[in-house]
C-alpha cells in the first residue's frame, strides 16, 4: 500500500527532485544539494507581478519551478523591449547574483509562478568551491549572449513572415506548449517590428489556419506550416 508524504515532506522531496534533474544543481552531491535545498525558499506570485526591476540590488538567483516570466526594459520615454521568455527549469537573476551589482533588466511573471530563490550569501560559497559549478553558470551565460546575439542578427538580416515564424516556434517550445502567453505588442518588439506590421501578418496567418489570435494569447495551429515558412519557405 502506498503512503502518502505529508504536505511539507512532499514539498521538500520536490524541491530535491528538481535540484538533482537541473543541469546546474544536479552536479552537486547529496550533502550540498541537502544543504541548498535548506537554504532555499519558494516564492508564489501571481500572473503581470514584478518580481524585480532594472536597477534594484541584485542579492538572489531564482530558478522557476512552474510558469513563466518575460525579461524586459524600459526605455525612459516608457516603451519597453522583451529580451527573452523563460520557463520551468531556467534560472535568472544571476548576472548579478555574481558581480554584486544591479539588475540590468525587469522580469514580469508571464503566467502564475512558483520560483526557487536562493540568497546571493548562500550560493557563492559554492562556486568559489566547485569550479563546475561556475562551469555550469559561464555556459548559461554564454547561452543567453548566442541568443542575444540571434535576436539582433535575426532583425536585422531577415523578413518579417520568416523572423515571426521563427520566434512563434521558439516562444512555444519554451513553453512547451502550442499556446503562447504573450500580447502581439509583445511579440513585434521581440523581432523588431511595428505592431501594425506584425498584427497584418498574424492575421493573414489567423486566416489561412495557420494560428488563432486569442486575447492576450497566440495559439500554433499548424507548426508545421509554420517551420516551413521559418525555414525560408514561402
């Protein structure tokens, strides 16, 4: 007969699990990961919540554990760009987790959020002791700057039709999900491009079946028309 875990038990193992399957924690050994995992604390917050914005001191690494967030910055005219969408398993927070300093960008939960944070206090005693730790944190940066930089270059080099098709795709695999959680002003300051353009396209694609524009949300109806179009195909 199978027996059931109290609540806060079954919370601690889940918080365990998710230590040992992340490819940053999931290195560390049973002792460490039973030692972070008591520093640890899980913050729920609610869907458009900010959890920190651009300049505020950054003293904590976050891992989400359900959900999603969006990173983003405003502009002092207050229009703002989106960096990036993360989900369960990413981390964030941690360019200044690491140098001490200041958030260099707002995140704002995209959906209800369940998040893993872990004090600035806590968690470099374990890079300056475990080089693959540090390891481990230098490819997640180096990920971010590639796509950063296939962001910039997919702006600036590609059509419209192709560069939304190509986001459309990514933003749903993030999320795993064919549902994406993101307004289309949202997604026309991903690829850089003006709202009304963008808004055309998707309507064309609403037409011909391809998505379904719901409020606030865009549903892939046909990924695979739509890789073709990414791909460069008509």
């Amino acid at each position: 007969m199978k027996t059931e875990l109290p609540a806060h038990q079954l919370q601690i193992a889940k918080r365990l699990a998710f230590f040992r399957g992340h490819p940053i924690f999931g290195i560390l050994g049973p002792d460490l990961l039973q030692q972070l995992r008591s520093h640890a604390r899980v913050r729920t917050i609610e869907r458009g919540a900010t959890i920190f914005a651009k300049g505020d001191p950054g003293a904590s690494l976050f891992a989400i554990l359900e959900g999603q967030v969006k990173v983003i910055s405003f502009s002092a005219q207050g229009k703002y760009a989106v960096f990036n969408v993360l989900s369960a398993g990413d981390i964030f927070g941690e360019i200044a987790l690491l140098d001490g300093g200041e958030r260099t960008a707002d995140v704002i939960t995209i959906t209800d959020c369940k998040l893993l944070v872990i004090e600035r206090r806590d968690f470099l005693p374990l890079v300056h002791s475990r080089p693959d730790v540090a390891q481990k944190l230098i490819e997640v940066l180096c990920g971010r700057l590639r796509n950063t930089s296939r962001q910039v270059e997919e702006v600036m080099f590609l059509d419209l039709s192709t560069k939304l098709a190509r986001t459309l795709l990514r933003l749903a695999e993030t999320a795993g999900s064919q549902r994406i959680a993101l307004t289309q002003t949202e997604i026309a300051q991903i690829i850089g491009a003006s709202r009304e353009s963008t808004n055309k396209q998707l309507r064309d694609w609403e037409n011909l079946k391809l998505i379904q524009l719901e409020r606030g949300e865009i549903v892939l109806v046909n990924p695979g028309a739509l890789t073709t179009i990414a791909e460069g195909g008509a």
